[in-house]
C-alpha cells in the first residue's frame, strides 16, 4: 500500500471518529484541574490524573480499543507540574493526539519529550505567580476581616483562590490548544515571562514581609536601671534603632532554620511554643 494511500486513510479515520469540539477540551481539563493535586501516587506523580484526563479525548480521537490503550500508556508516564499553569501541556498533549490521528508525523516519544520538558518551566512560572504571589495576597488582604471576628475573612478566599485558578487554567488549555508546542516554547524563552515571574516573586515576597509586620508581635518588657534611679526601657531603644526588629529577627531565624534543616515545621512551631513559654516565665518577652 502507498503513502499516500495510508495518509489518505489516516485523515479518513480521524474525520470518522469526529473533530475535536471545545467542549470535549474543557471536559479533559476539568477532571485534570479537579484531580491534580489528590491524585498523585509516589512513583509517577500526577500521571494518573493526567491519563485520566485524556481518556475522553483518545476515546473520540481513536476508534479502535488497541489504539486506545497504546495513547493510554504514553500519558502514564511520569508528569509533575503546577495545576493552573500545567493545564498548557494538556492542551498541546491534546493538540499532538489530533494531529497524529490526522496523519501528522508524530510519534509517542515526541507527545511524551513535550510534555516532559515544559512541565518544569510551568512548574516553576506556576509556583512563582499563583502559590507565591495570588496566594499570599488574598491571604494579607481577607486576614484583618478575619482577625476582627468576620467570617468573610475565612471564607472569601476560599471562593476566590479557586475562582481565580480555574479562570487562569481554563484559558492555558485552550491556548496550549490554539498555540501548540512550539509557540508556547517560544514565549518560555521570550524576556517577558522571566520579567513576570522575577515580578511576581518580588510581589510575593513583599506580602510575606508586610503580613510577618502586621502579625508577628515580639516585644521585651525588660527595662535597664541607669543613673540617679532612672530606667531605660530596652524596647524603646530597639524601636528607636528600628521598629520591628525582635519580629523582623524572629523571621529571618525561622528562615535561616528553613534553609538549613529544610521544612521542619513540626520542630519549628513546637520550638516557638517552648520558646514563648519560657520567655514569658522569665519576664524577657
């Protein structure tokens, strides 16, 4: 048989089985956004989910049950990425599955090498933005509501957070989608997304440091006697130096015990409890 006999078929086949519609692409990406994050096994991560994902799609795309499973197995191997950002993968993945089906010269090795080498860039611009930027800057704003007695506080961000995600991760599929492969490679490599993400940790960072001023509160009630009787207060003399410093010192030693023990959170917080105990009892803090 031909070439072009079998690419003949091939593009049959794939118009037999139906065009992809943007309805069958948003339900792929819904069961991944659901499922991302509680679905991962130890050993391939949040492959399963993503597999999971894409079973609509193979199903219209491949008629025949050992095609099916075949497409099946090459989504199940390892992948790990962030859940809003890494929805672009899923729609170039889902793009390279049409494309194959139409006749495309694309082999299992080149869906799997994509999906493989983006999901740490999204990984990283998805850390970057949505967990280190979106995430403590509803945090710092509801926080006051919250620590006046509002229920709001709690419960806003708890409406928004996923609001705000599933809106960013409905709009990456579908462009992953339109855009495909090489074009998303493209905008990884352009200066702009590098400039978002620096923008986007440097705002991140700045909530951290004004939410660790608003609620770290360290004073000393120790005061030193001078002379003709006279008493210099040790916390005037450090608000005077800086305001702020015994918390801004408080920080930077849970930080520096971060980078080097590694998140120790158990330790830590037990740490600060017998820390403030003790302090208390001896009238330092």
């Amino acid at each position: 048989m031909s070439s072009d006999v079998m690419q003949h078929e091939l593009v049959e086949r794939a118009r037999e089985s139906g065009a992809l519609t943007k309805a069958d692409i948003t339900k792929a990406w819904f069961i991944y956004w659901l499922g991302a994050e509680v679905s991962s096994s130890y050993e391939r991560l949040q492959s399963l989910i993503f597999c999971a994902s894409m079973t609509p799609i193979i199903k219209k795309l491949y008629p025949q049950k050992e095609e099916q499973v075949e497409a099946l197995k090459r989504h199940l191997n390892f992948f790990n990425s962030e859940q809003t950002f890494g929805a672009v993968i899923q729609g170039i993945s889902i793009a390279m599955e049409e494309q194959k089906t139409r006749g495309e010269p694309i082999n299992d090795s080149s869906i799997t090498g994509i999906k493989t080498g983006l999901m740490g860039p999204l990984a990283g611009m998805g850390d970057s933005i949505i967990w280190a930027a979106v995430m403590p800057l509803l945090i710092a704003i509801f926080i006051p509501f919250a620590a006046n007695g509002s229920a709001m506080g709690g419960i806003i961000p708890l409406i928004l957070y996923p609001a705000i995600t599933l809106a960013i991760s409905y709009g990456m599929v579908h462009k992953g989608y339109t855009l495909g492969r090489d074009s998303i490679i493209g905008l990884l490599q352009g200066g702009r997304i590098k400039e978002l993400i620096y923008g986007a940790n440097v705002l991140g960072l700045i909530m951290m440091g004004a939410l660790s001023a608003s609620y770290v509160k360290i004073t000393t009630p120790l005061k030193i006697s001078a002379l003709k009787g006279s008493e210099v207060v040790v916390q005037q003399i450090l608000d005077s130096i800086a305001p702020g410093l015994l918390p801004l010192a408080a920080v930077f030693a849970i930080y520096f015990y971060l980078v080097k023990k590694g998140p120790r959170y158990t330790t830590i917080l037990l740490s600060i409890v017998a820390l403030s105990i003790i302090s208390s009892l001896l009238g330092v803090l």
